[in-house]
C-alpha cells in the first residue's frame, strides 16, 4: 500500500508546502463543530447554532470562487496574507460577540465575515500538486494523498475542538483553529518556489462552472455538503441526549477515520474502472453506508457505524477533483477546484441548518435521516448525468 506513495516528496519543498497545507487546514474540520458548541453552550439552542455555522458556511461558498480566482490571477503569496488577516480579526470577534451575549444578528455578521474570508487552502494545495505532477500518473496518488491530510484533520479537528470547548472553556476550541489558520496560511503564503505559476486566463467561458460536467460535479457536492453538514450537527445533539456530549469529536471522528482508512487504500491502486465509473460506485456505497445510522442507540455502535460509513467519502473527493483537473484548463484550476469546495460549503450550511431544526423538532435519531436522503439524491444526480464526466483518453494517461 506505501509503495505507490513514496517518491511524491523528492521534488523540494514539498514536504514544506503539505505541512503548511495540513496545519492551514485544521479549521476546517474544527470551525462547524467549535461555532456549534460555542452558540449552543452560550444560547441553549441547537438552532440558533446551527444558523450561524450555516451563515459561515454559505457566505463560505459564495466567497471561494472569486478567492481562487484572485489566486489564479495574482498568485497564492499576494492573496493568501490579507485574506487570513482578516479572517482572524472576524473569528475573534464573532467569539467577542458570543462571549459578552451581544444580539443574534451580530452573531450572524461576524459569522458571514468568517467565512467570507476563508480560504480554500486544500485546493491550494491540490493546485500546487497538479502543477508538479500534472500529466501524470502520480497526481491521482498525489490527490489520494491531500484526502488523507483532509481526513486526519477531519479525524484530530473535531475530537481536539471539542476536548477543548468541553473540557477547558467553549472559546478555547476556536481559539487554536485561529492560530492554526494563521501560522498554516502565512507559512504556506512564504513558499513562493512551489506556487503554481500565474497563468494568462484562456478560456472563453470565463467560469469553470459553466463547463457541463463542473456543473454536475457542484450539483453532487452540494448533496454531499448536506450529509457532512447535517451528520456533525446532529451526532453532537445524539451525544448529549445519551449523556457523552464530550464524545461528540469522538464520533465525528470516526466518520472521518472511516474515509482515512479507504484514501490510503485507494490511492494505493492502480484502477482499471474508469474515473465516472468510480465516481458513481462511491456514492451508491455511501448511501447503503449510512442507512443504519437512524436505528442504533448505542454511542460505541454508531460510532462504529459512522466509522463504516466514512469508507466512501475519499474515493468521491479524490476522484471528484481529478475529474475537475481535467475538466478545466490550467488557468482556472484553482477556481474551479473552489467550485467543489464552495459546492460542499453550501451543502454544509444547509445540512447545518436543516440538521439544527430536525433535531430539536423530531430527535437526533430521526434527523439522521436528512443525511441519508440527501447521500441518495446526490447519488442519483451523479449517475445520471456521469455522461457530462466523459473525457476523452488523450486528454489524460488514466482512464476517465
């Protein structure tokens, strides 16, 4: 399983540009689930906290093209600074507002600010890779690899935010995701050498997300946002109604060791199926994989469960961004990678959103069931248009 990873670090400096990119990224996985368990431990109210996550999460969406673009025009190193700079003044004070118990509606602004100015450092990332390896065979192993970093800091994030809103104070989980954004972003901003090179704007559509199959890829990813959105926010509820609150990182965690475990395996392989081929099995394994979670009331089962069910989560990633490589021309690349986060970003919020208010209406047990309806609706968008994922072969050495 290690061999097909071992040569992905002989160019230099990028042992440098993945650390950076994983320390920079640690908010991703710790943001959601810190705004929830500081609203609703300040407010009482999973409702509230699950608006204002998802207010962080669309403002989130709707910023991430126009930043890719920025960086696709003037480079990672002029974008990436004012950006994070900004981006922990609006953490801080979001945490102010919660903490001296200011109106909603301030929670809401500093909310939108956060994620209006976060960055999407893993397509930052998976940019700087393409650049290296694009062309080759590697940059399906190398993407592999970024799900991997994804999922550990999906697996560290959560446990870590909620051991330390849980155990220490509710701002001190938010506190070190907005150190971690700051040193992560400012250190991967520093390493000019790897940065892909700032490329003259060909394409006539002047949006990746005009391209058909881009379309269709945002469309799945939006449904896939829901079910990660939703599955946090309720598997915190689910915690405390069983009286383990504190197991809430545990079991979000599990999620994300599950999708760990099948990254390092997937990218280990070298896959005759075609890449629409995986795309479509990897959904469908998705929603048989989350169809249990609605009938089991034992924390350590769900938390198995949850485990199994994350098995499906980094082959759709990591196939969906090698689709996208190809999908778009160099120029964009990393606005069009933006446009699967933004994607996810939106299904995140709505997921938070809707999550929030079936929890408090019908119990976590049965709010579940928003994910899994929207695991299968993601799944019938994806296999029905895999057409508009068709590459042509010599647009790449892999089968698409």
């Amino acid at each position: 399983m290690v061999g097909p990873y071992r040569g992905l670090f002989a160019r230099p400096g990028t042992t440098g540009f993945v650390l950076a990119g994983f320390i920079g990224r640690m908010p991703m996985s710790m943001l959601g689930i810190g705004v929830v368990l500081l609203v609703q431990t300040l407010t009482g109210s999973y409702a509230v906290a699950g608006a204002v996550a998802a207010t962080t999460n669309v403002s989130f969406a709707i910023a991430a093209p126009l930043s890719g673009r920025l960086v696709d025009r003037f480079g990672q190193s002029r974008v990436i600074p004012p950006f994070a700079l900004v981006n922990a003044l609006a953490l801080t004070a979001l945490m102010v507002c919660a903490g001296y118990g200011l109106p909603s509606w301030t929670l809401y602004v500093t909310g939108l600010l956060v994620g209006a100015t976060s960055l999407s450092i893993g397509s930052m990332v998976r940019a700087r890779w393409s650049s290296i390896h694009g062309g080759s065979g590697k940059l399906h192993t190398a993407f592999a690899f970024e799900s991997v970093v994804d999922e550990v800091t999906f697996v560290t994030g959560p446990v870590l935010v909620t051991l330390l809103a849980t155990g220490v104070n509710p701002f001190a989980g938010l506190s070190v995701a907005l150190l971690c954004m700051l040193f992560g972003s400012l250190a991967l901003a520093a390493q000019r050498r790897t940065q892909p090179p700032v490329q003259r704007l060909t394409s006539s559509s002047g949006t990746p997300i005009l391209i058909p199959g881009i379309a269709l890829l945002s469309c799945v990813y939006l449904g896939l946002g829901a079910v990660f959105g939703s599955v946090d926010l309720v598997t915190v509820a689910f915690a405390e109604e069983h009286g383990v609150k504190a197991a809430a990182g545990f079991l979000v965690g599990a999620f994300a060791g599950g999708s760990m475990v099948s990254a390092l395996w997937f990218g280990s392989r070298h896959w005759k199926i075609s890449l629409r081929g995986r795309f479509a099995r990897a959904l469908g394994l998705l929603v048989v994989g989350l169809l249990p979670i609605m009938f089991i009331g034992s924390v350590w089962i769900m938390a198995l469960a949850l485990f199994l069910a994350g098995f499906a989560i980094s082959p759709t990633i990591i196939t969906g961004f090698s689709l996208t490589e190809r999908l778009v021309p160099p120029s964009l690349l990393t606005e069009g990678m933006a446009w699967i986060s933004t994607s996810i970003g939106f299904g995140v919020a709505i997921g938070a959103w809707a999550g929030g208010r079936l929890t408090e209406a019908y119990g976590a047990s049965n709010a579940y069931g928003f994910a899994l309806g929207a695991a299968a609706l993601a799944a019938a968008v994806g296999a029905g248009g895999s057409g508009l994922l068709r590459i042509p072969e010599a647009s790449s050495p892999a089968k698409s």
